[in-house]
C-alpha cells in the first residue's frame, strides 16, 4: 500500500514571539506487493530451502509393455498360464529440476488395484544415481527388496518381482516415488498401467 503522510518542521520563539514553521506532507508511495507460493515437504520461509525451483518431475516408462495394454504371458507367475516364468519387466525414469532438493532415493511399486492395491513388486532405497532395471535385472547394492505377501516363494524373483495371477482382468499400476532423507516424498512419478488376465 502507499506510505502515510509525514510531516516535516519547526518551532521557532523569539522576543516573545512565536511562529511553526512546520508543514505536512504527503508521504511516498509504498513499494509494490508480492504473494510467494511454496510446495513441498520441508520448506520454510525465510531461511529453509525456500529457494526458488521448478517443480520436480519424475517419469517413468517400459519397453517390456505398452502403457494401458495387455502385458505378456512371460512375466505372469509362473505356471499360471502357458509361457508365464515370471519375468520382470524393463523399467526407466528419469528425474528433473531436482534443484537440490535433497532427494536421497527412490522407491518402486507395482499394485493390483482391483485386488485391494495387492502389491506385487515393492522396493525400496533405489539409489536416485539408479535409473532403470532391465527385464530379470538385479538391484545394485543397498537396495531393499520388501516381501509382497506371496512369503517365502522361490517362484518370486530375487529382485522382488511376484508376477500377475488374476481370476479375471486385472489392471496393475506402476510407480516411482522420490523421497528425501526424512521419508517426505517430494515427487511422484506418471502412472504406468498394464492388464492381465486368466
């Protein structure tokens, strides 16, 4: 908003006499205003990481299928379907404008979201330099691989793929999450989705 009014002057007394030599004027305009938007876990104004940035990006993608279409037979559980031995899938991201934003790692999960969010690949503490898998590939290490619910299972691969075993058509999604060193997730990455089926 503008400035008030000041006033500037002084009392004068001589002889008996006195005058105010003061006079009000009008004050300056006041400079222009600004709303500063923040987002993000752990960001305070003024002094913590409150520098500006873009938003991060995260974004994943899988040459093992196509987004929204039928996955194949391969990476089904195995025996559950002519051709299923469980393959993992290839999967990349690619992470942007992180901007110093103390993101410490990934983690990764492939859901059953017509059973309940079943999940059926759960990993945690990917290393954020890490930035794909490759069909049956390892993890580097570090890596922690969660137990999915299939148990003790020697058909789950040693990366923690459990592959698809529906009674009817299923769709699973894909995710990649990035977290900062307090387990805050700082971004989230597209869903990838694919179906499967008896």
């Amino acid at each position: 908003g503008a400035g008030g009014n000041g006033t500037i002057g002084n009392f004068a007394s001589w002889n008996g006499f006195s005058h105010n030599y003061g006079f009000t004027g009008t004050g300056g305009f006041g400079r222009p205003g600004a709303v500063r938007i923040m987002w993000g876990s752990g960001r305070y104004y003024p002094d913590t990481n409150a520098d500006d940035r873009n938003a991060v990006t995260l974004t994943i993608s899988s040459s093992s299928f196509t987004s929204g279409q039928a996955i194949g037979s391969q990476y089904y559980y195995p025996g559950f379907k002519a051709g299923a031995v469980n393959t993992s899938p290839q999967l990349s991201w690619t992470l942007s404008n992180d901007h110093n934003t103390s993101i410490s790692s990934l983690r990764l999960r492939v859901t059953d979201i017509d059973a309940n969010s079943f999940v059926h690949w759960s990993v945690d503490n990917i290393p954020v330099s890490n930035s794909n898998i490759n069909e049956n590939g390892s993890w580097p290490d570090g890596v922690t691989v969660n137990n999915t619910g299939y148990g003790v299972d020697p058909n789950v691969r040693s990366n923690g793929w459990g592959g698809p075993s529906p009674p009817s058509l299923h769709t699973y999604n894909v995710v990649i999450t990035a977290l900062d060193s307090s387990s805050n997730v700082v971004a989230t990455s597209n869903t990838l989705t694919f179906t499967a089926s008896p």
